[in-house]
C-alpha cells in the first residue's frame, strides 16, 4: 500500500473552508477565526515524518508570519496558496524559496470564482512564476472543462501544472471533475473540509474515486466510489488493488489536503502498513 499513501495528506489547518460552530456559536463567527499558526505548526511538526504526511499548505499572506514561528531544525516542506490572487505570488515565492528553513514543492492558485474559468485559466497560465510545480484550482463555473484543455495543453507543453478541486461540492460535480481530470491525463488535488455546511468525501473515498477513473470506468462509477455510505467497503475495496492500480491512482490523485490531518492519518491506519 505504499504506493497508494505515499506523501498523500496535505496540511490544510490554514484552509478550513468552514468550520464547524460549537453549539451556542454563531456560524459567521466561526468562519471568521483564523487556526492560529501556534496550533498549526506543532501538529505537522508531529506528523511530519509519517509516509503518508505530505506539505504545510500556507497561504501567501501568511507566510511572513509563518517565518517568525519557525525554529532551526525546521526544514518543512511547503506549499504555497495565493489567497490574495496570483499577482504578489512571485514576491512571497521569492522570499520563501530563501528561508532555508522551508522548501517550497508545490504551488496552488485558485481561480476567482465569479470569473469565467477558461479565460481565469489562460491569463493565471501565462502569469506563473517559475520555481514549483502548480496546481490551478477551477470552481463549478461557466468554463470550468475548457479551464482544465489549458492546464493539460500547459502541462504538455513541459509545464509542471496540475488542477485542483474542493471536494466539498456536490458529489456530481466532483465526479465530473475526476472524471474529466482521468479523460485529459491531468493530475489534481483535492481540498478536503467542510463548506456551506456540506462536508466533502474522505480520503480513502478520494482514493477509490481516483483508482476507479484511472482504470477507465465511466463519470457513474466514480460518483458512486465518492457516494459510499461505509468506510470499511471503501477500505476493503482499496486492499484489492495491485500495485498498477495503486500507481495509476496516484498519478491522478497527487495529493488531498485536510484541515485535520492527525485524523485523517488515523483513519489510514487499515490499509498502511506503516502505521
């Protein structure tokens, strides 16, 4: 199973989408708290080394804040979010890439929302800074399959891009986009949380859902893997597949970042042999 958990989990604390109020809490004050980076960073600091652990996801805005909380023996591999759009990413890019404390593996820029996602796509495309490979992230808009002909037409043409999605979305939608991602070869990432109130398939759904495109099965059968109501079928099933089938998983699905990524290692522990 290594080949299907290697460096899967994201750490998205800094990206829950929605939290989820206590009780008595007005929501629109939850989602206006910030994760603290005092409560961040010591959780992936004790996943870190777990094979399964992979990127500190860290929105730009908040990288400068982020070096005044690193120690010497950090060396955390980082991924970038432009938050605040992809024109001050080369700025922050630049100034991660020299704190040695930090290597920057991966970029993620989403597309504004309200923009029509093929055009977003083709001007985000030729404003990427150069140094770390790029997921662009599309949203359920107008556009949304002409966005990802340009991001796999980039990567054809040598570069380093990928899509991403959020997976709290409607399962429909996000079997569509799986589905289209498996058509054009293009490798993606999901957002993982809750949104709307909405919370979006786990993990170990994410990883069946990739396994079942990647062996060519139609945008149904995927839905259904996303629709699973029993973790412990979803598990059973991902112990049935080879080592192609765990790689050719994986080359879709390159990553899923979680906003709880101790539970989420845990809940990997049936199908890891490394605990």
């Amino acid at each position: 199973m290594s080949a299907l958990l290697a460096r899967l989990l994201d750490d998205a604390a800094l990206f829950p989408p929605d939290r989820v109020p206590p009780d008595g809490v007005r929501p629109d004050r939850v989602r206006g708290e910030r994760v603290g980076l005092d409560e961040a960073l010591p959780t992936y600091r004790r996943v870190a080394r777990h094979p399964a652990a992979g990127r500190f996801l860290c929105p730009a805005s908040r990288f400068a804040e982020l070096r005044t909380r690193l120690v010497p023996e950090d060396l955390l591999d980082l991924g970038l979010v432009a938050d605040t759009g992809i024109q001050d990413l080369s700025a922050t890019l630049e100034a991660a890439q020299g704190e040695p404390r930090v290597r920057v593996t991966a970029l993620r820029i989403p597309l504004p929302g309200d923009a029509d996602q093929a055009r977003a796509a083709a001007v985000t495309i030729a404003r990427l800074p150069s140094g770390a490979p790029a997921h662009i992230e599309v949203r359920p808009s107008p556009g949304w399959r002409d966005a990802l002909d340009r991001v796999a037409a980039a990567r054809e043409r040598g570069a380093p891009l990928g899509a991403a999605y959020r997976t709290s979305c409607a399962v429909e939608r996000l079997a569509a986009f799986i589905s289209a991602c498996a058509e054009r070869e293009l490798p993606f990432v999901l957002e993982g949380g809750q949104e709307g109130g909405r919370e979006g398939p786990s993990p170990v759904h994410a990883l069946l859902a990739a396994a079942t495109a990647a062996a060519g099965a139609g945008e149904g059968d995927v839905r259904d893997a996303l629709s699973r109501a029993d973790p412990g079928d979803v598990i059973t099933d991902l112990l049935t597949l080879g080592e192609e089938e765990a790689v050719g998983a994986r080359r879709l699905l390159s990553a899923y970042g979680t906003p709880g990524i101790e539970t989420a290692l845990g809940a990997l522990r049936p199908i890891s042999i490394t605990g």
